[in-house]
C-alpha cells in the first residue's frame, strides 16, 4: 500500500477513535473484536456474455463457518446457476490472507441478506446481533473492510443516530460522520451489535474498486436494525433448503396519497390499492379484486411511511415474512361510501421466479432463451396454456442481433414447429444446425402484442 495512502488511513481511523464507546470498552478494543468477524466473499458471475470476478464484504454470523453478505451483491435477477466459485478471504495483519473454498447458500428476500457457508467447519469469533432501541443523538460505531486494493484492511467509522426513516423497511439515518462499507455491523454505545450496514445506492458496495477510500469519502448513511435482519439470522437457508416464500397473489399494489385516500374517506389512514389479481391465486380464491383497498391486516392499521409509495413494499415486507398456509385478515374497502368487510387470505407457496427457470444458451447464434415463469405470464397477460419460451439475452452484435431478434420476445415456433419447453427447443435446435449449418433459423416471435418473424442467418 502506497505511503500517502496508510498515512490517510490511519488518521481516519485516529480521529474515529476519539469518541468512547463504552466506559469498559475502548474504540481500539471494539475494534479488535469486530475485525476478527470482518471477511471479504469472491465469487464469479458466470453469464452468457462473460465472467465477472466480484468481491463483496461479509458478516461471520455463525462460528462453524456462516457469513452473510447483502442480497444486492447476488442480485435475484440472477440464477444461482451462475454464481461460481466461491471463497471467503479472511484478512492477515502479520501473513497472507486467507482463502477459503465456500458454498452459496441461498438469499433471503425477508431480510434482504444472503448468505455463504465455508465447506470446512470453522471455528470462528462471530457477531451477535441484538435488538436495542437507539435514540437520536445515540453514538454508534461500525467496523468495515477496505477494497481490495487496500489489503481488505479492517476500518473503523463512528457517527450519531439523527432519525428514524418510516420507508418499506425501518432504516435509521444517521449524521456526523458515517457508517463503514456496506456490508458492515454496526454497534452501540455499549458494544452491541444492534444493526447492519445493508445495501443503499448509490454508495459502493464492491471490494473490486480500485480506489479503497471510497467508502470513506462517501459513507452510506443508514442502518438496518437487528429487528429487520433477525428473522433470517434465526432461520437461514442453507443449500439444501432454500427458503420458501409467501405469497398473496394481488399484483401491482398501489399506496393511497393523501388526496386519493380523503376521497375514500380514509382520512388520516395509510392504505393500498390492489392494481390487479392473480388469475386462481390466494387473493382472487378469498374474493378480492381489482380496485379494493386494504386499510388493516390482522385487524391492525397498515404502518405509516414517509412516502405513500412505500406503502405496498412494506406491506408485501410483512407477507414475506410469513409461511405459506398462514391465514391473514384483511380489512378491505370496495368503494367510496361503502363500509369495509374483512377478507381471510391463506397464503400460498410464491411461484417459481425467472431466475429459477431453466435456460438454454445458443452459443453459435448468440441468443439464450428461458421457460416462461408466472410472473411472464401475467405482465405478458397469455392465455392460460400457452407455450412459447422468453428471450432473456441477445449477445450485441450477434447472428440474433443482426436477425432482429430481442431480449423480451416470446419465441413460440422454430422452423414452422411450436416451441413448447427448453429440452425440446434444445433439441430440435441443435439436431437443425448440424443437419443444415449453412441454413437460417426462422423463429415466430411475439413482442409487445404482435406477431414477427425472425430470419437468423448463420455465421459463414
């Protein structure tokens, strides 16, 4: 590390240092005991279009080996399939650092978190994160990792709680100063872990960055309390057992602002608006439709937010957080001047996402494909048994590209034949490129409600 750079260094963390954080404990000693808990998490996206190295900070959460990290950085858009390689690199003062062959274990959109397991057992000093109220004006302490290029060198950040922010999750900001990396724990005057240092653009998350003072110049500014976090350190998945969620089946929840809610008499009250329901899912079987209001859920008032269109997010935060088979009571208003009834939903398995779908890659031609999933169904409003496979990616510049084909189309015949799932597609595609390599492929595709058909020339 360049001389200038640990001189910057070590007066930052001089200066953090200068505020106590408990009478029996120094900022050196939290410190020296948050470091032991502080990894970095490299893994490989391996895509269609390449392979990205990528590097993220990490919790040790569990001494046998379990570190968490923030969801963002293995984005749910992405199939686990593509998640590669892993390892946790466990800093040195005095040697080299330390790598470790690791497992993912799997997300947790409840929390927000995910999670990865090193393949040997550990014995390891973890975080034990505690719910504890903060007031404003509180001190707290993070303690983060510096990028790579900083040696992955344990940092640490003070400043004092300023508000509580009433958005689709409870975040508390914070002001004079700011929180380590995000990735970080994050601690009390007294020493606990009451807090995390979750995902919040646009401040960095990744240790590729070739400039470790990032963070340091611009810190992110709020903290996830244990509270929000807990339910996933209790119940993790693991890579057996990915973690099955709730769901409610009203699409497209809208939150009332003010002026839309006093024209429903619903002065004072936070509400949301069902945009739309799942054809046979929960919220149509219990008798809900388009255009109802949900003002209660278990007979409690929905919670406030700062801004009314968090409104749905938290709301769908709460159903998350259920099992599948839970009953729930909704108070729902159908209309202007018409008196509210209760409405019992069970909660039902959520369907499978996208990124869980099986995928075909055509290298040759550079196009890959994918089964449809509920959630293609519904924004593309198909029919029930309708077929065809969706475009996930078109490699620039490619035969497909230069074909016209597009990411978003719904491919539903190859070579005059339906196209019905992603073994059969594989196979009737493959079988046609090696009988005829010099021939286009024809593909019918729907795109924004209409039909096309796609010439895609070969590469000579």
């Amino acid at each position: 590390m360049p001389r200038p750079l640990q001189a910057i260094l070590f007066l930052l963390v001089g200066i953090a240092f200068c505020v106590p954080a408990r009478a029996d404990e120094t900022p050196p000693q939290l410190y020296d005991r948050a470091r032991q808990s502080i990894v970095a998490v490299q893994y490989t996206l391996s895509t269609e279009l390449g392979r990205h190295e990528l590097i993220v900070p990490g919790v040790i959460v569990s001494a046998d080996g379990l570190v968490m990290i923030p969801m963002m950085a293995v984005s749910e858009t992405w199939p686990d399939s593509q998640l590669k390689e892993f390892k946790i690199i466990v800093p040195k003062d005095d040697a080299d650092q330390q790598e470790l062959d690791a497992v993912f274990q799997g997300r947790d959109e409840r929390s927000d978190v995910a999670f990865v397991r090193t393949k040997l057992p550990q014995k390891w000093t973890p975080i034990h994160f505690e719910d504890e109220k903060l007031n404003i004006g509180d001190p707290v302490y993070s303690v983060g990792i510096l990028a790579k290029a900083g040696g992955y060198r344990a940092y640490f950040m003070r400043a004092m709680v300023s508000a509580d922010i009433r958005s689709q999750t409870k975040q508390i900001l914070v002001g004079d100063g700011g929180l380590a990396t995000i990735g970080s724990p994050v601690f009390a005057a007294d020493g606990k872990a009451i807090g995390y240092v979750n995902y919040q653009p646009p401040f960095p998350m990744w240790l590729n960055d070739a400039n470790p003072l990032v963070p340091l110049v611009s810190p992110p500014k709020f903290i996830t309390p244990t509270s929000e976090i807990s339910q996933s350190l209790n119940d993790p998945p693991t890579a057996e057992h990915h973690i099955q969620l709730a769901w409610i089946g009203a699409m497209e929840l809208n939150g009332l602002k003010k002026e839309e809610a006093d024209y429903f008499g619903l002065v004072n009250q936070p509400a949301v608006q069902i945009g739309g329901v799942a054809p046979n899912g929960p919220a149509e079987k219990a008798g809900l439709k388009q255009g109802d209001i949900v003002t209660k859920l278990d007979g409690q008032p929905l919670e406030r937010t700062d801004d009314p269109e968090d409104l749905p997010m938290l709301l769908r935060q709460k159903l998350l957080r259920l099992k599948p088979g839970t009953k729930v009571i909704l108070t729902v208003l159908s209309g202007a001047g018409q008196p509210t009834k209760q409405v019992t939903v069970t909660l039902e398995p959520r369907p499978p996402a996208p990124n869980e779908a099986k995928r075909y890659w055509a290298e040759d031609l550079g196009f890959g494909v994918r089964e449809l999933a509920f959630q293609d169904r519904y924004v593309l409003k198909l029919r029930p048994g309708s077929t065809g496979l969706y475009v996930a990616v078109v490699r620039p510049e490619s035969s497909s590209a230069t074909g016209g084909l597009k990411p978003n189309d719904l491919v539903t015949q190859l070579n005059g034949q339906p196209v019905t799932d992603v073994d059969s597609f594989k196979t009737a595609y493959e079988a046609f490129r090696k009988a005829q390599p010099t021939t286009a492929v024809v593909m019918v595709a729907t795109r924004e409600g209409k039909e096309e058909t796609i010439r895609i020339e070969p590469p000579q």
